[in-house]
C-alpha cells in the first residue's frame, strides 16, 4: 500500500509540473472519454478491503459538465478474519460531473452519483439503492490519452434476512484513460 501511495504522488508531481507549460483549456464540449481499471476499496463499518473491476464512460455536454456513467464488477472482498462476506457485490452509478475551469491539461472534477448494488452476503442476493460522490481528476496528453486518479465515498446498506451489512465504502481508481473529440471546436 505504501509503495502505491509513492506512486501515486510521484505522478501527481510531474503532471503538475509539465501542467505548468500549457496554456489554455484542453476539455471542451464533445469529448468522449473511457477507463477501465482495477478498484480496491475498503468497506469503513464492517472493516471490508474489496477489489473491483471498474469502467466508465463519460460525455462533455458543456465544457465544464460531463454525463457519466460507472460499473464496477466484484472481484473479491476480505474481512480482517480473512472471511469473504460477500458471494458478490456489483454496483452501477449514472450521474453529473463537474469539472473546474483551468488554463491547461489538467482536469479536476467533482461528481455526485446515484446507482444500484446488486449483492450477495452469502444468504440471499439484494439490489440496493446507493448514492456516491467521486473527487477526482484527469491529465489529457494530446488527443487520445488521459490518466486519472480518482477517490469514491459510496453509501448504502443491504439489508436481508441475514442482517444489515453496511456497503459505505471508500473506492480509489487510477490508470490510463482513451478519449475523442467527437465534436470538432472552433479555433
């Protein structure tokens, strides 16, 4: 964990210092833009780490408001007994995006998203209302590329003959992104 820790500050050192050469705004209406990565998580109440496959899509309908949406399908999950709680624990978000205005390549953005857990504490299968907010930014190199990192508090709780489980879970999600200029801007 520490080591990806380090990593993850070295990479926001050097887009910050190549951010510094750029001089106007990169993101604009009409950009495409997809990621998929691996999500580990940590599930705060029930002291859960999880692990998930994560993707999303998202679309610049204005040059500071994005429509987006995520899917994140369970991996594994593991409590401190080292016991997996869940059979499955899939979750789906669709939501807004907002992205702050800068003078280059940098884009930082807050969501808010509502979305839906399909899950399995290992008795019977739930679907889940859920709400989450993400905090989060991307660097675009060039026209086709971009990294991000990204941090998601999600809130929930399934409930089943079982018991309640709490799914409020912190998720991180960093990698290499595609994106396309579908609408062409003028110069």
């Amino acid at each position: 964990m520490k080591k990806l820790i380090v990593i993850i500050f070295l990479s926001i050192g050097v887009i910050f210092a190549q951010a510094q050469d750029d001089n106007k705004q990169f993101i604009h209406k009409g950009i495409l833009r997809a990621t998929g990565t691996i999500s580990p998580g940590m599930i705060l109440k029930e002291n859960i780490s999880t692990i998930s496959l994560h993707g999303n899509l998202e679309y610049y309908i204005d040059n500071n408001i994005s429509m987006r949406g995520d899917i994140f399908y369970f991996l594994k999950a593991k409590d401190n007994k080292g016991n997996n709680p869940f059979s499955f624990n899939h979750s789906l978000f669709t939501g807004a995006s907002y992205h702050f205005k800068t003078k280059n390549h940098f884009d930082p953005y807050f969501a808010f998203q509502p979305g839906i857990a399909y899950a399995n504490n290992n008795s019977t299968t739930q679907i889940s209302p859920l709400v989450s907010s993400v905090l989060g930014f991307n660097y675009y190199f060039e026209r086709w590329f971009h990294l991000f990192i990204e941090g998601r508090y999600i809130n929930g709780k399934n409930i089943s003959e079982a018991g309640v489980i709490s799914l409020s879970e912190l998720r991180f999600s960093f990698g290499l992104g595609f994106n396309l200029s579908v609408i062409k801007t003028k110069n």
